[in-house]
C-alpha cells in the first residue's frame, strides 16, 4: 500500500521516466473492477489526458500525483503504477493505461480497492486530498517538534499511539504499515494511551517517526511494497508480515502480530512494554 515513503519513490521514478513525456493514448476502466475509483466518467479520460505534457510528478503526502499542464492525475492507496518501456508486454487486465509520445507506458492495476483520479486544476475538492496539500509532511522541516507537540495536544488523551499516528488524517500519508518500525524504534507499544506517554517518550516517537520515515524513503520504500518497475523497496522492515516469525532483533524474543484498529500490529512484548 502506498505510504510516505512509497510516493516520494514513485513520484520521483516517474520524473525520472516520463516527465516531459507527451500523453498519447488512454484507456481508463477497460476491466471492470468494483473497487476502483475514478473522477466523473472515465470514458472522459482519453478528451481530458490525450495531448497534454507531464510538467512534473510530486508526492502529496500518500498520494502520486502527476502534473499535465492544466490536469492532475492521483493514483490512491491500492494502486499498483508500473512502467513499461515502448513495446513491452503490458498486462492484459489494468484499470488505467497511459502511452507516451517516445512509447513508454504506464499501468495501473488495482487489486482489493484504489483510486486514479484524473481532474481539472482545483476541480477535486475531495476532503483527504485537501488535508494531504495543506498538512506538512513528516519529511520537511516544517513538520517539527513544536508541530508534532501540538498535534499531541489536540488530539484525546485516551487515543492509542496507533490511532493518533494513522487515523483522522493527523499525519496524511502515515498509515499501519510504517508505523510499525516508527514506533518499534521508539520503544513504545501500539496499544499504549497517549495519557501514559512522558515528555521522553514523546521525544524518543518524535524523533522515530522522522528517522525511520526518511530512511525507508532514502532507501527506495520498504521491501513490503514495490516500486514503479515491480522490485521491493530496499528498506528492510524490523516488523512487518515478512519478518513476524523472526525473533526480535534487539532482545530474541518473540514478535507478536495482533488484530487492532482495523489492521495487525506487530510488536515485542519485551522491548514495547
């Protein structure tokens, strides 16, 4: 699932192969699939797409957003965007296929659900892409300690760190999947109450939540994820689905996958306590 550190990869592998690229065909909904989503009718897509430049490619918060001269192309959470270079084999099944004027190629597939909203500038006025724009991220200097005490401030004392890290859109673009290793370095448990967090603890999360998020973008997303060209991420996850029958890197214990909140959490009983 596309988080902070995927968007920052694949917004910058997609500058990197289409940027000032032409868009020549679309095809927007050739398979039908339920759960992906679209901005108005996507059979507008090719009038809206066709003929318009990509001026540059940037993450918003968990979002890849494509800048087409007057247009803006999203790709959601669920999303899978792939590059084809000009004459390779595509899949035969995708939710949205774009070519360009030099024969590369751009598909994107949606597995269990996911967006590709292709809009007008200022068109979208969808609520958790509003917030996305105006939040701060967690990679800028913007987002500080100052920044980050207030948002502890406002937010109930009777939250669980899970919670105050990825729901409401307090961190846009921070969801279940980096903040297991955030809060691993931290020390502290998922499940813990923000009323039972010292002024140190605060500081230690503080002071993960930017680490570890600038080290699994520098390193190209986690190795849970995949990139625009289909190879994982080179961040090697500390708990994660891939690593939970491993023992706990710091004392040899055990890792606990639990159901919480809607997704698993993952944690040692020892060193999360």
């Amino acid at each position: 699932m596309i988080e902070i550190p995927e968007s920052n990869t694949i917004a910058r592998q997609l500058r990197e192969t289409i940027g000032g690229g032409i868009i020549e065909r679309v095809q927007a909904a050739a398979s039908p699939h339920g759960f992906a989503w679209y901005f108005g009718d996507p059979a507008d897509y090719p009038r809206l797409l066709c003929g318009k430049r990509v001026e540059d490619v940037v993450a918003v918060a968990g979002y890849v957003e494509i800048r087409a001269e007057d247009m803006r192309i999203l790709f959601h959470d669920g999303v899978n965007v792939r590059y084809a270079a000009a004459g390779a084999k595509i899949p035969e099944r995708h939710q949205l296929y774009m070519s360009f004027a030099d024969g590369g190629q751009l598909v994107c597939t949606v597995q269990m659900y996911g967006g590709m909203p292709a809009f007008p500038v200022g068109a979208n006025d969808n609520y958790y892409y509003r917030v996305a724009q105006e939040k701060p991220s967690p990679l800028g200097g913007d987002f500080d300690e100052a920044y980050f005490t207030r948002l502890f401030k406002d937010s109930s004392s009777k939250l669980s760190l899970k919670a105050f890290l990825a729901t409401e859109q307090r961190i846009p673009g921070l969801g279940n999947g980096c903040l297991q290793d955030i809060l691993f370095q931290a020390r502290l448990h998922p499940q813990s109450k923000l009323s039972s967090l010292s002024d140190e603890d605060m500081q230690r999360l503080f002071s993960s939540l930017k680490q570890t998020l600038a080290a699994m973008t520098g390193q190209g997303g986690r190795d849970t994820e995949k990139d625009l060209f289909g190879r994982a991420g080179g961040y090697r996850t500390i708990l994660s689905a891939k690593t939970v029958k491993e023992p706990c890197p710091l004392c040899g214990g055990a890792i606990t996958r639990k159901a919480y909140l809607g997704g698993n959490v993952y944690f040692c009983a020892n060193c999360q306590g």
